[in-house]
C-alpha cells in the first residue's frame, strides 16, 4: 500500500460477500516510517485508528489544488462584486 497523507481517502473493501466498502478520510498519519498508521473519519460519521492488515486497501491520493495564480484571481472577481454598493431607484411619492 502506498503510504498516504492527511487529506487523502482511504477505502477498505469488505472480505465478506454483500458488505459495502468501508470509505473514509484520513485526518492524522501517526507512527514510524516502518509502522505506519492513519486516524481515519469514516463516510459514516465514526473515526478511528487504521492499521494496515490483511484485505484490499486503496488509498485515493487528493488532487493538487489550482495554481495560486488562478486562485487569487478567482477570489479578487469575487471580493469585487461583493464589495460594489446597491443601487437604490429614486422612487417619487
């Protein structure tokens, strides 16, 4: 197994026939180079430590986030339209 990192999704296939895989996110990596564990918060709700043992495991690696440059300019068209004051319609009675 690959080792993961903090962000990355951990799914663990069932080694009963008819039990859904287990999905979570890992949310620590604990232990030594050679005795790797993961805190992990299952789909579910619950959060526990995962050792690796015997049965199919995968690890999902997250995706790399945009470039900063596309981020900030993203934001900054954002934070523009927001700031813009309302118009109000002169209204006459």
């Amino acid at each position: 197994m690959a080792a993961g990192k903090v962000g990355d999704r951990v799914v663990v296939l069932s080694e009963r026939v008819g039990q859904a895989a287990r999905e979570g996110e890992i949310v620590e990596v604990l232990g030594t180079a050679s005795e790797v564990h993961y805190r992990v918060l299952w789909q579910d709700g619950h959060e526990s430590y995962f050792f690796q043992g015997a049965g199919s495991v995968t690890i999902i690696h997250k995706r790399p986030k945009q470039g900063r440059a596309n981020r900030t300019v993203a934001k900054t068209a954002g934070l523009e339209r927001r700031r813009r004051p309302l118009k109000r319609a002169m209204v006459k009675h």
